[in-house]
C-alpha cells in the first residue's frame, strides 16, 4: 500500500533486478519504465527482423504525439517529426535523416515502430541496459491524434484507428462496400480507449470527424445509436477489447453509429479541433467488488486529494463527527456496511484483531463504553466530540466510586476471575459470571445499579455489567438501587482524554507536530514480523486541522511517514494495514460506493466512521 507521495524513480542498483524478473520468458524483448515506473509486458519492446520495436499506441505515455496508421504513420516529439508511408518510406521534419530507419510493422492489430526512430526524434532515456529500456517521464501526455498528412490525404483514404490505450487496441469497422455517398463531411478516425479500475470498466470511442455535425443520439435496447447526418463513412461491424458491439452504417442521408453495451451507461458529448463525437461508457462488471471513489461526487465538507501513490481524504470538523463503529461481537463486516448502517459518508478500517475471533487486541471505545481493554504501550486516536482527534498513549481503565472510596476494574472481558473486578460491555448474546459470582448492571450517568445477578447470564446490549466476589468485595453494592458510579480514567495528561467518546489504540504513531515519530520499539512492534512488511497502509490523520483518511499504495510505515509529512499532514496514527486496509466512501460510481485505490479487502470488526453532524448529533 505504501507509496511516496511523488512519483518513485527506482535507483541504479534496482535496474537489474527489476529487469530480471520481467524479462523471464521474453529473451527478445525489454521492459520499459517510464518515470521509474515499469510498465505492463504489453508495453515492452519487441524484436521483429532484426529491429527492436515499441507498440505505437504506447508512445503518447513517453510525450510523443502519433497517427497510429499503417499507411500514414506520424511519430512527433517537440517540433522534430518522422512520417512514414509504405509507397515513400520514412521522411524527417525538423531533423535530418541519418541512414535508413526500419519500416514500422504491424502485428496483429497492433502496429510497431523501431526504437531508432525515437532515439532520432531525441525522447529522453534514462536507462538503455540488456534487460531495461527506461524513459523519462514526460511533463505532457497527448491526449488526441495528430491529423493526417496532407500530402497523403485523397478522397478514398481509408477509416484507420489511432488508438493511446494500454488495455484497447482496436481497428475501425472493416469496409463491406467499396463506393462512398459523396458527402463533404467525413469520419476520419474511429478510437477506442477502455480502463478497467477493479470492476469498473470506462471505455471512450472518438469519432473524429473532417467538419463538425449537429449529431443525434436515440437510445436503442442495448445501447444507443448515434445518427451523423451529411457524414460519410465505411460501413462495417467489429467486437471491440470490452466486448460491445460496434457498427457503423452509410445511407443516402449520412452515417449512422450503433453501439451496443448491454448494461453500461453511456454519455454522448461534442470536443472541438479536431471536431470529435465522444460516446463515454461506463460499466459496473460485478458487484461482489465496490467501485473506485468517484472525487466529483463527494459531499460538502469532504476533499479528496491524491498525491503520487498517496490519497487523502480530508472531512471538515464543523461538518461531520468521526465515530467507532463496531461489528457484532466476534463477529466481521465490510467497511461499507458499518458506514452505511450508521448513516456515514466514509470510513476506514481500524485496529488490528485476532482472525481465529474476531475480537480486538487494543483498545476500544465506542460511546464512552470500553468495550477492549488497552495493552498500555500503543499509540491511541481519540474523536472529540467538536470533530476534532487527539493522538497519545493513555492507559485506561474502568474506575468505581461509591461511599467506600474508590476502586478500578482489573480487566474488560467475558469471563471473570474470583480474585478480579471484572468489567464488561454486553451485547445480547455473550454469558458473563459466574457461579458464586455477582454482577452488577450499570448505565454511564445513572449513578445507580440498575441489575443485580448472581451466576452466570446474558447482560442486554449495551449494558456496562461489573462481575466480582461478593466475600473479596465485600464493599461494593449488593442489589439494584444502591449508589455506584463507573466510568473511564484515561491515567494520561498527555491530551483532553476526559472528553472523548470514542477511542482505539493501533499504531505505530507515525506523525506528530508534523515530524515523522515512528517507533516501534516504544510500541512492542516486532519490525521482523509480517506486520512491519512493505504492503497497503492505511492511517487516521490531521491535515491543516481537518481529520483525514490516508491510503498508501505500497510502502512501510517509515516510507507512510514520510509521506504523510511531505504532504503536510501534522499528526497521524497507522490503523490495521495489508490486507485489512480498506478506505471507504459513500461517494461512488452511480449510487454504489467507492474505495480509495484499493483491491477487495477482508471484513474486519470495527472501523472509524464519519458521520454528518445533524444526524450524528444523537447517538
């Protein structure tokens, strides 16, 4: 999960390792980087004949414009351009033609041109070794192609693609006719972009055109149709990457597009120079996993921001109130249940717990009630009730006062122990007591036993049971009525613990007064152990005084803090991370909700909620 915030370069030592293994199976063939990123299979180089070749559609990632056309291949990179024609071969515009260049190859749909070619055009490199080919990143990525040569250009050019996506190469239609209606108005390039973001699927088809049209759309059974009138073009069908259908069909008034996408939603809009119409799809695959979050859609108060492999979302405390929200003991539930069943718009996922049941390691608490107790070494969260958070290390335990002074609970569990005072938050299903035991029923507040039981039973939900001897404590009350009050000693100054309502212990506290501080040593982390391994991070922060969720790509906690500090973030604490980390928001594709860059997460116990104030008010 962990990433740096900026883009990162890999340094000379790591060359070879990375090319090692990407270059298994491919003898013939290079990895490519770009910006010390290195890219998938589909991007590296091949070897055909005797040159060494890159997949035209790849190049706009380097900066280089393109016309991905075998019969008009243009590759331009600042004001040097290299054209190719199969009938006149290569010729140079802003440099010189030095020897003879390769011809560009097409393989399969895609088509190649020679890495001599960028090397003339002058694309920066950063690394040219047997098992790396590695580019600077480039400070712009074309997003449309370049226009066909003009002195190629006849009325019967054909209908070619220019294709820029990694996931999508497509041809246009193939002509099933060999004359064209004599319209002025031509459709000149068929693109097809397609994305897949976990189980969301974007696809975009450009239909550029020679002149602008006042185009029509009409909704069809599984898909639309897009009438292009006084426009020419060649008819003919082809299954595009995403598996729509595409169609295009001439009649005497002009052209017709027909794309059929089943259940995606698609939107139909115009772009200028060149004059383009855009059919944007959007298709939910499956919904066993949320989609990506969706930062046009948030609410009011919410801000996402992205920084390299770092994703932040910040909630403006005079707006929303951050609660713990709990699954069933013993119990999971996704991220997104626990947000949605409280009414929240986003959440994250919390402390760490034991898989074999479900239960916390560290402390928690949730309306005031602790329902885990504190290992005592961890760094610690607190949600104010203004909306703010605290970050420190308190100790808490349950503390009772009554005519006999005062005295604490020995530890937050199910099972008593004689020689204990043991406390406990019921939740209408777990037995507490025990055979010649007492439990006390208690409300934060009431300042009274509600309940006296002798023996072993099932408090109600919610209810704060106190469980001991009656012969060790002898002083304490003995049936319902009786004077007792019980609540938190956070045993810290280190913050206002005294008014926080909701607390969890996780750690290790990376950042603090805006200076990484991560140490585990202080907090009993085993740096050795699988839970300090580089993967997904997750953290509760403060940036600029607003609670903020962070996600990290892929990194450790050290690489998190650092992050986090670059990113001006002041204080922040590492939550549960790996396969557990799971940020969540309301705000999504459609109605459905989104995650932070992240893959399908396991459910865990309790998460962090942010709630609107108004209906967060009462709990």
């Amino acid at each position: 999960m962990p990433v740096a915030p900026i883009p990162v370069r890999l340094c000379p030592p790591l060359w070879a390792l990375a090319a090692a293994l990407l270059t298994l199976g491919a003898a013939q063939a290079r990895p490519v980087a770009i910006g010390g990123s290195v890219q998938a299979a589909s991007v590296g180089t091949r070897l055909l004949g005797s040159a060494e070749m890159l997949p035209v559609w790849s190049l706009p990632r380097l900066g280089v414009e393109v016309r991905n056309d075998p019969q008009d291949l243009r590759l331009k990179w600042g004001a040097r351009e290299l054209r190719y024609a199969p009938d006149r071969g290569w010729r140079a515009l802003g440099l010189s033609l030095n020897g003879s260049l390769p011809a560009p190859q097409l393989q399969g749909q895609s088509l190649y041109a020679p890495l001599a070619a960028l090397r003339l055009l002058g694309v920066p490199l950063e690394a040219d070794t047997p098992g790396l080919l590695a580019f600077s990143a480039p400070l712009r990525v074309p997003g449309e192609t370049l226009p066909p040569s003009a002195d190629l250009l006849t009325p019967a050019s054909p209908v070619v693609p220019a294709t820029f996506s990694a996931d999508a190469v497509t041809t246009a239609p193939p002509p099933t006719q060999t004359t064209r209606p004599a319209f002025g108005n031509r459709l000149q390039t068929v693109r097809v972009n397609r994305e897949l973001h976990r189980q969301v699927e974007t696809q975009r088809v450009v239909l550029e055109l020679s002149a602008p049209v006042a185009h029509e759309v009409q909704r069809i059974a599984d898909g639309l149709a897009v009438r292009l009138p006084g426009v020419g073009l060649t008819s003919g069908e082809q299954t595009l990457p995403s598996g729509d259908r595409l169609t295009l069909q001439q009649d005497a008034g002009g052209g017709w597009v027909r794309l059929h996408t089943g259940e995606g939603r698609s939107e139909v809009f115009t772009l200028e120079g060149p004059p383009r119409v855009v059919i944007d799809t959007v298709t939910q695959l499956g919904r066993e996993v949320p989609p990506p979050l969706d930062p046009q859609a948030l609410p009011a108060g919410v801000t996402y921001r992205q920084l390299g492999g770092l994703h932040l979302l910040s909630f403006d405390p005079a707006r929303f109130q951050a609660r713990v929200v709990s699954a069933p003991r013993g119990s999971f539930a996704e991220v997104a249940q626990l947000v949605t069943q409280t009414g929240g718009v986003a959440g994250v996922n919390a402390s760490y717990f034991d898989l074999a049941s479900a239960l916390p390691v560290d402390l928690v608490v949730s309306g005031g009630l602790m329902t885990a107790a504190s290992l005592e070494k961890r760094a610690t969260v607190g949600l104010l009730p203004g909306g703010g958070l605290i970050f420190g290390y308190p100790r808490p335990r349950y503390r009772v006062r009554g005519a006999f002074g005062e005295m604490q609970a020995n530890a937050v569990s199910s099972r008593a122990r004689p020689e204990w005072l043991t406390a406990f938050v019921g939740d209408g299903q777990t037995l507490v007591g025990a055979a010649g035991l007492l439990t006390l029923h208690m409300q934060l507040g009431a300042g009274t036993v509600t309940r006296a039981v002798s023996g072993p039973h099932v408090p109600p939900a919610g209810t704060l049971t106190l469980t001991f001897d009656p012969a060790r404590f002898a002083q304490l009350p003995r049936q319902a009525g009786e004077p007792l009050d019980v609540g938190l000693d956070w045993r810290t100054d280190d913050a206002p613990w005294p008014q926080t309502r909701d607390a969890l212990s996780a750690g290790p506290l990376l950042v603090q007064a805006g200076r990484p501080v991560t140490d585990p040593r202080r907090e009993g982390f085993d740096t050795g152990a699988s839970i300090w391994r580089p993967t997904r991070q997750v953290a509760l922060g403060l940036w600029r005084g607003q609670p903020t969720i962070a996600y990290l790509e892929h990194g450790t906690p050290e690489a998190f803090a650092a992050a986090l500090v670059q990113a001006g973030l002041s204080d922040a604490l590492r939550l549960d991370s790996g396969s557990s980390a799971t940020a969540y928001s309301t705000s999504g594709y459609g109605d459905l909700g989104g995650y932070l860059n992240t893959v399908w997460s396991r459910p865990v116990p309790n998460a962090i909620v942010f709630v609107p104030k108004v209906t967060g008010a009462a709990r």
